[in-house]
C-alpha cells in the first residue's frame, strides 16, 4: 500500500530521491505552484505577502487543492498552509513543519488533534540565528545605521556616530533555549558578559554568567546593554517586551527580537524610540508579518532594522531540513519515535 507524503515546500531533486530512497511504499507528491497561490486567493487567515514569488496567482481548482490534501497520510510544510488543515487532511496521520517554532498551530485545528506534528527545531539553525543577533548588535554598535542613512542623505554626518565597544558589555538573553544558549556562546566569546531569563533556572548554561527566572526579567534588564529576546511566543510571553520591560531598560540599550513579533508590543517599542531610550532595535519578526510590510512609522525609523524572517535562513539549512525528515519519516515507516515531537502544553 503506497505511503502518500504531500510536500508543500519546494524540494530539490536530490532532497526528493532521499525521500523516496527511504521505502519503496512512498508516494512523495509535489504540490505545484498553483497550490501555494491558492493559499494565498482563497484560504485568507494566511495571505502570505513575503513568502511567495508575486507571479504565483493560483491557477488550479479548489477540487484539485483539497484532492491533494485528502489523499496525503504525511504532510511536510511550513508557511503557509490553512487553519483547518486537519479536516482538509482527514488521513493525515504525521504533519512536519519546517520552522522551528509552533506558534503557527496554535490557532488551528492540528491542536491537540491525533495528528503526530514535529518540527525542525535544534537543526543548527540556532547558530544561524546567534549570528544574525550579533550582525545586528555590531550594526548599531558601530552605528552602521547611521551610514546608511547618509547614503540615503549624500553626505555624512560624522558627529552623528557615536560608536561604542561591544568587549566588556552586558547581554540579558531572554529565554535561553537552544537559540538563546548560541546567542550567549558568540556573545560571551566576543567578550560580553552573558546573562538571561530561562523557566528552568537552575545553573547557568555554558558561556552565561548568570540565569534568572523569567519573572526576574524586570531586575535584570537594567544591567544590559544588549537584549536578544529568544524565547518561544506563548500567551505568557505575548507583548513581555512592553511598557514595563522597555522602561526597565538602560537608556542607548539595542533590542533584537528573532523569536515572534507578538512578544513585542509596537505601540510601546515606539514610545521608548521616540524618548530617545533605545539604540537600535533589530526585528526579523513582527505582527502580521506574512499579510503586511512592517508598520510605517517603524519601517521609516533609522534604528530600526527589519529582515523578513530569515534570520535561520543559511546555505546548510536545507541539506539539514531534509536529514531531520528522512531520520523521522525512516524511523516513522520502521514504527519507532520520532524526534521533535511538538509539546503542546509547552507550545514547541
């Protein structure tokens, strides 16, 4: 009986024959370019605006969409793919997502369903997206923004940089997982004094000085001269760095969030950049990010620096997507456990 996988990601042809080559009972079906355009027309909780190329305008039947989804025993995806998944997949048995997070299920039907759902959490992505902390932390360091800007302006404002030395500076990670622990590693190995927030706070990780429980974050923020926010998006977390959290923080402080957009409340990150407080604030998330462009004011602000959620994004991170799912789909037809297995009570 033939083992029907439905990939709604592009996969190259050496990532298609690894699959394949895992059992001779697998039907790996493509799901054509029509499909994510179809997405996008006519499932509109994901209209998904920086995912997908401008010129795929959904060509195929909605017959044919479905089709597609009903027939699939495995689904491999990521962003996006609609609320009700489940009940268009009624023999959907394993769902694998390619993010490393799960906040995007949260709403949907897959929660708490018989549906196995993995992710790709831990595949080295973590050191992908330490680097983008600290590209982003040395770009405000050493007021790259600002050259920037006067390109944009055609002269340099030379008194306007104020650069400062990262060696010696304090770090507050918020949430040290397995991003956060990376972060703190480069961060440490730059010379900064390392500190964070984890639910489990009993030593400190490798590289940290010291960790706190997240209900310390307030005492702690004063110390930091940089603040990585690397912790999942759950409804404790949502909008934590507000009003209070951004008061805490010491004045010419850089923020960079790579986690989600919802943990950072807009309408406060633009109080505290309008008083002047923050430095810089490095985004590669933000709120409604797969249906807008960021929000004008912040968009337009100089110490603002957004990128289209790519921080985990690097030239091994496919090779690496596609060994976690053929480790899993292997031991899946072999009937063993799978690894990445979502906990839904922790939301990842």
């Amino acid at each position: 009986m033939a083992l029907k996988i439905l990939s709604m990601i592009p996969l190259s042809d050496a990532g298609r024959m690894r699959i394949e080559s895992i059992d001779p009972s697998i039907n790996l079906i493509m799901a054509p370019n029509w499909f994510h355009g179809e997405f996008r027309n006519t499932w509109p909780e994901y209209t998904v605006r920086s995912y997908l190329p401008p010129d795929l305008k959904g060509e195929g039947s909605l017959k044919q969409r479905d089709g597609l989804l009903r027939e699939a025993e495995i689904v491999l995806g990521g962003f996006p793919f609609p609320l009700d998944l489940r009940k268009r997949a009624p023999k959907m048995k394993w769902f694998h997502q390619t993010p490393a997070g799960a906040s995007n299920l949260l709403n949907g039907d897959l929660w708490e369903s018989d549906v196995l759902v993995t992710t790709s959490r831990g595949l080295g992505n973590t050191q992908a997206m330490a680097e983008w902390t600290m590209a982003t932390f040395f770009y405000f360091a050493r007021g790259f923004n600002i050259a920037v800007a006067d390109r944009t302006k055609g002269d340099f404002e030379r008194l306007a940089y104020d650069p400062i030395q990262i060696k010696d500076k304090t770090v507050c990670v918020i949430g040290a997982g397995g991003i956060g622990q990376d972060v703190g590693k480069l961060c440490a190995g730059a010379g900064m004094r390392v500190i964070g927030t984890r639910r489990s706070a009993k030593e400190a990780p490798n590289g940290f000085d010291a960790i706190y429980r997240p209900d310390k974050l307030v005492d702690i923020l004063p110390d930091a001269d940089f603040i990585s926010v690397c912790c999942q998006w759950t409804p404790e977390t949502e909008k934590l760095i507000g009003e209070e959290t951004l008061g805490a923080m010491k004045n010419g402080a850089v923020l960079c969030n790579l986690a989600r957009g919802e943990i950072v409340d807009e309408v406060a990150l633009k109080t505290a950049l309008a008083s002047g407080k923050i430095r810089g604030v490095g985004l590669d998330v933000y709120v409604g990010e797969f249906e807008r462009l960021p929000d004008p004011e912040l968009w337009a602000d100089d110490r603002v620096l957004f990128t289209p959620h790519v921080s985990a994004a690097t030239d091994v991170r496919g090779a690496r997507q596609i060994d976690l799912f053929c480790r899993n789909l292997k031991a899946y037809v072999e009937g063993q456990p799978l690894e990445n297995v979502l906990d839904w009570e922790r939301g990842y």
